[in-house]
C-alpha cells in the first residue's frame, strides 16, 4: 500500500502540475480506477490538494507541508532510516517515548517525531521550548556495534548531519558548537541529546534527539532565551516548509552515519572541523570548580575536545566551556 501510493505521489509531481489520466495512473500501478480514487482520498486527508476533472483526470494543485508518517515517507530517499516512523501531534518528549519504543524492541533507524513537546529536553535536564508547527522535534532510535565509550561521537556525527542539512536547504550558515549545539550568527537554534542503554561492553540502543528552532518569529522566542537563541526563519527573513527539511537531515543522518559505520571517526571529524564553531578563539574552560584560559584547536580522533592552555595541549571530555 504505502509503495503504491509513494509511486503514485511521483508520477503525479513528475507532471509539472498538468493533468494525469486516471487509465494511465492505474496502467501504471496495476490497480483499478477505483482504487486510484481511494489513494486520492487518503491524499487528500493528509492535506494534498487534488483536482480531479473528468476526460482529464489529477493533478495536484498543493502538496502539504503537514507532518505526518505519510508525509516524511512520500519521497524520503533513505535506505533504512525512517522506515519506521511514529508521528504524534503532542508528546512530554520525543527521548521518553523513542525510550519506551526501544525497550519494546522498536527497530533501528525507527524515527519518533512531534508537532510539538510539552516537557522537551537538552543537556542537563534543562528545559527545550518546542513550539507547535514552529521546528523539528525528534529522535531517533539507533542499534550501533560500536562500544560504549565511543557514542559520544554519535553526538558529533548527528551535529554534521544537520549543518550539511540546514546548508542545503536555507540560506543559513550554521556552525557546531561543541559538544552538541548549532549555532548561526552566534545563537543557538538547535541542540542534540544522545542517551544509551548499554553494559559496559555492549550498546542496547542509542536515543539520538534533536530539536531545531525553524520557523519561530523573533515574539515565540522565549524572552529570557532570545539574547542568546533564535530560529533559521529569524536570521534569514525566510519561512521553511518542515517536511522536505526533516526528509533531508534524515537523508544526510544516514549517508553520515553509514560513512562512520565503515570508515570510523576521521572523516567525521574532518567535517565537523569544517563546521567548528570558534576554533583557533579564546574560550574559558570550567572544571572542578577551576576556571582555565584556552584556545580551541579542534577535536580529538575520540571526539574530546582539544584545548591549548599556558600548560600546553589538553583534552576536555567533560565540564562547562565558556565561549565568550
């Protein structure tokens, strides 16, 4: 079914907006008129606007920017991500329920996605505003072989995955921040939260989730949030359609993510470098209660943070990086 109606989304959108018989759509296909029309219908509930016009046949007038299973999965060119897909319009929070999927054995590259989340989260339990219809709220479920102490790269992946994503569909220059923030025009407009379940060799499942700041005007910006965050709309004076930008980070997830599976962390780094935000600057390191000077040189073959202080070269794998 879901094929079917995938094939008939492309041979509609490949007529450039002109009419399509309904014979040659069944031809096609290799079902009844009648069942041509059905697919028109479950179309349309999914927010395509269809004109039918006898002796004629469809076209599609406008395609929906409606997040939906069915939206994310007409057109999504992935091999293995988001073949799967739980969409909600609400939920606390996309973590705790890809959390309970995962335990119920939900398969990997399964996708948990939300119109918007009452109690979404970043790093350190603090809170993630999530605007209904206003930004991308989900995550991912993933089964990695690697070992445990190497899924803090997966953050570092994930964060490359969305620059190269938010490169190709706005007019935005993103830059990572490490370890898990974009940053465009020095505000943050998206984050990353990765959670495992694991032993101490063996990795259960990964919770790679994301949250990003899209079409929110400067006004749906929390007040105490907006000297420091903002939205991709905000900083390019452009609206998004949600769908085709979901489809491609999912897209550049998996082609990233395949690319680690085979080649390792290098190629990753290398990316992520290239996206770095602030390296070569001064920043200020918090550990232990010690505040050091530094300069940002990078990131290590593991993903650490590599750090140039009056000591010499250090690697930061946790604490508080100041960056002004």
């Amino acid at each position: 079914m879901e094929s079917t109606r995938n094939r008939l989304i492309e041979l509609l959108e490949t007529s450039n907006h002109d009419y399509v018989s309904g014979q040659f759509l069944s031809d096609k296909l290799k079902i009844s008129r009648s069942a041509i029309w059905k697919h028109m219908k479950e179309l349309e509930k999914d927010g395509y606007l269809i004109e039918g016009v006898r002796r004629k046949g469809y076209r599609i007038v406008k395609s929906p920017d409606k997040v939906s299973e069915n939206t994310l999965h007409w057109g999504l060119k992935t091999n293995w991500l988001g073949k799967n897909i739980i969409h909600k319009t609400t939920l606390d929070s996309t973590q705790n329920t890809a959390h309970d999927a995962a335990r119920e054995n939900a398969e990997h590259g399964t996708i948990v996605i939300a119109d918007e989340q009452t109690k979404g989260k970043g790093r350190m339990d603090r809170f993630w505003h999530s605007t209904k219809h206003k930004g991308i709220w989900m995550s991912i479920i993933l089964r990695p072989s690697i070992l445990p102490v190497a899924a803090p790269q997966l953050t570092l992946l994930t964060a490359t995955a969305l620059a190269d994503a938010i490169s190709e569909e706005t007019t935005a220059a993103p830059k990572i921040k490490w370890p898990n923030d974009i940053m465009i025009n020095n505000k943050k407009t998206a984050g990353i939260l990765t959670e495992l379940q694991a032993e101490q060799d063996r990795i259960h499942y990964v919770i790679v989730g994301i949250g990003i700041n899209v079409n929110h005007s400067f006004s749906e910006i929390p007040e105490t949030l907006q000297h420091k965050a903002t939205s991709i709309k905000r900083e390019t004076e452009t609206e998004y359609p949600i769908v085709p930008f979901i489809q491609c980070i999912l897209q550049h997830f998996e082609q990233t993510y395949d690319r680690y599976m085979t080649e390792g962390f290098s190629p990753i780094r290398t990316k992520w470098e290239s996206y770095g935000y602030k390296i070569g600057e001064k920043i200020k390191i918090r550990t232990n209660y010690k505040v050091s000077e530094a300069i940002f040189r990078g990131i290590a073959e593991d993903g650490a943070l590599i750090a140039e202080t009056e000591e010499g070269i250090q690697t930061i794998y946790s604490g508080e990086v100041e960056w002004n």
